[in-house]
C-alpha cells in the first residue's frame, strides 16, 4: 500500500504540473495567435503542445499499471487468505 501511495503521489504531482504546462502553451498559443503565424511557429506550438499530451498519457498510463498491480496484489492476498482460513 505504502509503493502504490507513492506512486499515485507522484504520477498526480506529475500530471497537474503537466496539464499547468499544456495551459500555459495553448493559453501562449492562443493569445498571441497573430505573432504565432506571422513568424510561422504553428508547428513548434503544435510540438510543444503534443509532447505535453504525451507525458500526461504516460503518467496516467503508469498510473493505471501500478493501480492494477495494487488491486491484483490485495484481491489475490485476500483470496489466498481465505483459502488458509478454510484449510
């Protein structure tokens, strides 16, 4: 329980500093959306914003690993020790 704690810390810390940086890159993006095209950056803001989605579907897929590792561990130690208990 302490590993699984942890790691949902962690994911969650990384994902909300991710989802402030995709804020920031699209909110940049769209408030200076004339400069963005007059110096032909649509592509860098394009990249930006996609690696950002990208480590945000990375963390919450980590995130969903270590949620099913969790559960599988304390369904699996339950039922094994509802077999001791019936021997």
């Amino acid at each position: 329980a302490e590993w699984y704690g942890r790691v949902t810390r962690s994911t969650g810390r990384k994902t909300q500093d991710t989802l402030a940086e995709l804020g920031r890159v699209s909110s940049e993006a769209l408030q200076l959306l004339r400069t963005v095209r007059a110096l032909n950056a649509e592509d860098l803001h394009r990249r930006l914003f996609q690696r950002q989605n990208d480590i945000i579907n990375d963390t919450q897929r980590q995130r969903g690993v270590a949620l099913g590792v969790f559960s599988a561990a304390s369904n699996g130690l339950g039922v094994l020790l509802q077999m001791v208990t019936l021997l």
